[in-house]
C-alpha cells in the first residue's frame, strides 16, 4: 500500500460530519443520511435537526442497524419545516418516493387519513378513513398525520356543529336518539329533531372549519372563554381554552400536505457578500425536497437580477423539468421574457408567479425559510474561516510579517510505486477555490520517489503560475528540503512562506508539528484554530490527490488484462472499450456480443472472453 496515507478515511468522515452536526439549526425539519454516491439510507424527521441528527453519533447506540447505518453515512442533508407536523408529513412524503433501506417500510403502506363529508342527502355523514378512494363519494380534507389528529378534529366537529357519525345502516335503523344526542354530540337526524335546513347549516360550518375559514369560530370561542373567566366559571374557560387549542392546531392547513398542485418555488437571500437560492420543488400537491445553490454572483447586483440569471441557467442547463407554475421570491426584471423562452425551450406553457396566496403563499415560507437558514449555516462557515486564517496570522507572527490569504497545499500519492499522481489544492479567506485545483500525472521517475515526484510537480507548477502567500507541503524536512530547493532553483525562494506540516507523536492526527526553513519547528496545540485550518486543507489535498490516482490505477489495471491479449492491438482495444462504456461493462458481455465489436471476429471474441472470464 501507499507509504504516504496521512489520515484514515474514517477519520476525515468523522470530522466532516463532526462539523456539519455543530452547523445544524435547532428547529424542526426533515434528515437526509446519504451514503458515498449520495444514494438516500435513511430519511428521518427531528423537532430539533440538531439533537436528532448528533444522537446518532453518541457512543451508546446499541441497535446493531442503527450502528450499521451510522457506518454508511457520508453526507447529511436536511429540510426545515416550520412545525413538527410539517416534518412528519414531508417525512413521509421522501419515504414514500425513495423507499431508503434503513427506513422501516411497512408492508401494507398505508395511506393519509382523510376527514371527509359524505354525498348523502339530506343528511350527510361526517367520518374519516385512510384515502380517498376505499370510501363513498364526498368531499375529502387532510391528510392528517395521525389517526389522533383526525380524531380530535371529528369530536370537535361533534362539539362544535353536532353532525351524525354513524353508518348509513346505523342511521336508517334507529327509532329514537342515540347516546350522542344525549351527549349534545349529535342532533339526531335519524328522527327528524332537526330539518334538512339547519343540518345543511352545520354542514357548511363544518366545510368552512376544515377548509380553514374558521375565523367566526374562532372569535366566538374566545368570546366564550372570556366570558367564562370573568363568570369565575375557570372549569368553563379551561374547556374553551382547550378548543382553541385544538383549533388552532387543526385549522392551519401544513404546506407539506396541499392535495394539488405543481410547482418550483425558488428563493433568494443575500448576506454579507454571500448569495444563497433555495429551489423546492412541488409535484403532485407535495413537497418532494429542495436543493440549496451558492452561485458566483455579484452581490452588490439587485437579488432580481441574480434570481433572473440563476433561473435561465438552471432550466437551460440543470434541468429537464419544467412544471407548470413556477413560484419566486423576487419580481423577475425581464420576467415575461424568462417565461416566453422557458415556454418555447420547453415546448410547455408556464406561469411566472411572485404574488400568492394561500397554500402556494406556504410553500413560498417555506423555500425563504429554508434559504436563510442555509445562508446562515454557510456564512457560519466563512466566519468560521475567517476566524482560522486570522489565528494562522497570529500564530506566524513571529515567523513573518506577510499577509496570508491564499495558500496551495501539495501532497503525492500512489500504491507501492504505482500511478504516481501529485495535487495542489488552493484555498483563500473565501474557502475552497476548486477552479484553480489541478492534478499532475508523474513521469520518469522510480516508482516510489516522493521526493522526486515532489520535485517535479513544484517545478512543473511554479514555472508557470506565481507563488501564493503560505506554499503548504505534506510531509516532513525532507519534503521540505526538496522545495526550498526548487524554489531557489527558480529564484522564487523569498515570495512565499514555506512550510511543511508532519505528523507528530504517533501519525496521529491533531498531533502535527510546522516545520519552517529559517524558524524552530511549531507545535500547536489540538484546539488551535490555525492548525485546524492547515489540517483541513492538508487533508483536502490528500483526498484529491489519492482521487485522482485511484481513478489512473484503476484505468491502467483495466487496461492491461486487454493488453495481454494477443491479436488485440490498442485501437481494437480501444473500439472494445468504446463500444461497451467502460472495463466493467466489457466483462459482462457476452462472446456474441463481443463478435458484434468492428473488427472482432469469431476467433479473437472466444480468445478475449476466455482471457476475461478464466
């Protein structure tokens, strides 16, 4: 194995996921646990994602599928919800579409609970049951997330507007009022207390209560409460207090829940120089997840000008998917000019909305709520930078008085020699700068040289681009040795500060020791902020480095079982290659699908699936 592994895999995890975890909001909202080719494991709901999502990480787990998922886990994301409620709907929403493996999918999979007003007249019955089409016909209102809940919603029902409950069996059956009567529950219909066209009243009360234009009810309820209170008759006041309770919970219809309608509800926030959009997309009445984007944008620009570019170059270049209304936080400056191109892009007719209501008016929250909340998790982050290169300028001081801002970290990897590929990563007071990474490929070196692979991918690199303010080199003196050496070589030794980071006591991480060219060796100690800067890029430049050399290692072993191969020269090697996608897909081919390569005969296809297959 490679004699330049820094940091186990397991451990870089950790501390990712350790610092996404410190990020995370104490508010309600949905979690995403995501494995390593971001395929969904586990989709959960939390009344505080923060104390949710750190309690999987607690080292009492005992459940061995709990600890199995925690293994798996690579990334986290999540969804705020404005109630515990919204996340359990939307909770159920992500599980019901992407059925992940460590979610308990139950076998019957029930559907939502539905309240609904049966068709029969003139006295209709209110009752609930689970979807819409295993009863008869009638209006239906929900989902509710529980058989609780639209309980609760049916005796206040009963309460407030005493409609029937019973079968129609039941109903035609009786010959004088039931218990319900009794209770004032009911005002027994079956016998004829009460005419068609006061039922027909309670029935349109009970329609406006579940549609939520409950505002009446809501006053004379407090009306009474009040009045109760100043009777001294609190047992009264209590039982009101209560119903409003009860009513406030039930009539605030959740945005996760509507029952029609398809949207993107798109975004915007800005912050401190930084632009966050949050897309969230509705199909079918449901909120099926939302993305958070941080494009490159001026910020000093209007919000509506980035809104404006953000969207062109994300139905023109991300997706395919264009529903039929798409709603902003923002008025788009060429907004009928967006929708007229997105319309003949798409060949479908689409509507630009900003001004809403209702539950779109929800769904809308919910895309701001969500923005702001990633653009304060993100500014964190670049505070949180900020604070590190300042400790690194504190802990250098006594080394030099140049002004840090831009360091490129380099590192070597390969496997006993093989595949030798170096990475330089760059990072400013913005973070990452991925678009001036690169990679070198090695050449005409002995197989395991650090030093000299090293030296020529400094050399290759500081012949062309300048120096940044810290030059960071994975490893020890001797790495250090080799590029003050190139610098001076190039006559660039004096633009830059030059160090080395090594492991100390043991390779254990948190333990690294700065060596310098002119100063004593530096050792910080674990919770220094500054060392923890140089170790995420150090381990930044790591995993890009042994990215790219697995992915040439890999390639070049594929390639050499064709190599062996005789008759089969590099173009038929490659036309094979070409023609099936890759090394894995050849393997899975059949002899006669071999003989359908140009080129391939009978007689090579059987040689190169003995060779392959034996």
């Amino acid at each position: 194995m490679s004699n330049v592994v820094k940091t186990s895999p397991m451990d870089d995890k950790k501390r990712r996921l350790n610092h996404l975890i410190k990020r995370l909001p104490n508010l309600p909202g949905v979690y995403k646990m995501l494995g390593k080719n971001g395929d969904i494991l586990y989709v959960g709901k939390a009344k505080s994602l923060k104390s949710r999502v750190n309690s999987y990480f607690a080292k009492t787990i005992d459940h061995p599928k709990t600890r199995a998922l925690v293994a798996r886990i690579h990334n986290i994301e999540t969804i705020i919800t404005r109630s515990e409620t919204e996340a359990l709907l939307l909770e159920q929403n992500l599980i019901k579409e992407h059925r992940p493996p460590y979610n308990v999918l139950l076998r019957d999979d029930k559907s939502y609970l539905y309240v609904f007003i049966s068709a029969d007249k003139p006295y209709p019955r209110l009752a609930y049951g689970r979807g819409k089409g295993n009863h008869q016909k009638g209006r239906f209102f929900g989902p509710f997330p529980s058989a609780h809940a639209a309980k609760e919603t049916l005796v206040l029902m009963q309460k407030m507007f005493q409609m029937r409950q019973c079968t129609n069996t039941f109903f035609k059956q009786r010959k004088r009022p039931c218990l319900e009567y009794q209770i004032k529950r009911c005002r027994a219909p079956c016998v004829g207390l009460v005419s068609p066209e006061e039922y027909a009243e309670d029935v349109n009360n009970t329609i406006r209560f579940l549609k939520g234009d409950s505002s009446d009810i809501h006053n004379a309820l407090i009306e009474k409460m009040e009045s109760a209170a100043e009777a001294l008759d609190f047992e009264k006041a209590v039982f009101y207090r209560d119903q409003l309770s009860m009513l406030r919970e039930v009539q605030a219809r959740q945005a996760v829940y509507t029952v029609q309608g398809e949207a993107d509800v798109i975004a915007i926030a800005s912050q401190a120089g930084m632009t966050c959009i949050n897309v969230l997309t509705v199909r079918g009445g449901r909120v099926l997840g939302g993305k958070n984007y941080f494009p490159d944008v001026d910020s000093n620009e209007p919000l509506a000008d980035n809104l404006s570019a953000f969207i062109t170059s994300f139905y023109f270049q991300v997706t395919d998917d264009l529903p039929s209304e798409i709603i902003l936080s923002h008025q788009l400056p060429d907004q009928l000019a967006v929708s007229e191109a997105l319309a003949t892009h798409f060949d479908s007719k689409v509507t630009i909305k900003t001004n809403v209501r209702e539950h779109r008016s929800e769904w809308l929250d919910l895309a701001k709520l969500n923005v702001n909340n990633a653009l304060k998790t993100k500014l964190g982050d670049y505070l949180e930078l900020h604070a590190r290169f300042r400790a690194l300028k504190d802990v250098l001081a006594d080394v030099t008085e140049r002004t840090i801002d831009r360091i490129e970290c380099f590192d070597i990897s390969h496997t006993m020699g093989e595949a030798t590929v170096g990475s330089c990563v760059v990072f400013d007071q913005g973070g990452a700068r991925k678009r001036d990474y690169r990679q070198y490929t090695i050449h005409d070196i002995q197989g395991g040289d650090d030093y000299a692979a090293m030296q020529q991918v400094l050399t290759r690199r500081y012949k062309k681009q300048p120096l940044p303010d810290l030059l960071l080199i994975d490893g020890g003196k001797g790495q250090l040795g080799i590029a003050k050496d190139v610098l001076t070589e190039l006559g660039i030794l004096n633009d830059t500060l030059l160090v080395s980071v090594a492991k100390g006591e043991g390779r254990k991480a948190g333990l690294e020791v700065l060596h310098f060219i002119d100063h004593e060796p530096l050792d910080l100690p674990m919770d220094s902020k500054a060392l923890h800067l140089l170790m995420h890029i150090r381990d930044e430049a790591h995993r890009f480095a042994i990215t790219a050399h697995r992915k040439k290692r890999d390639k070049r072993r594929s390639s050499s079982v064709l190599e062996v191969i005789p008759g089969l020269g590099e173009k038929r090697r490659r036309d094979l290659l070409n023609h099936f996608g890759g090394m894995q897909q050849l393997l899975g081919a059949s002899q006669q699908e071999l003989e359908g390569v140009s080129g391939i005969g009978p007689v090579l296809a059987k040689t190169i699936y003995k060779v392959l297959h034996e």
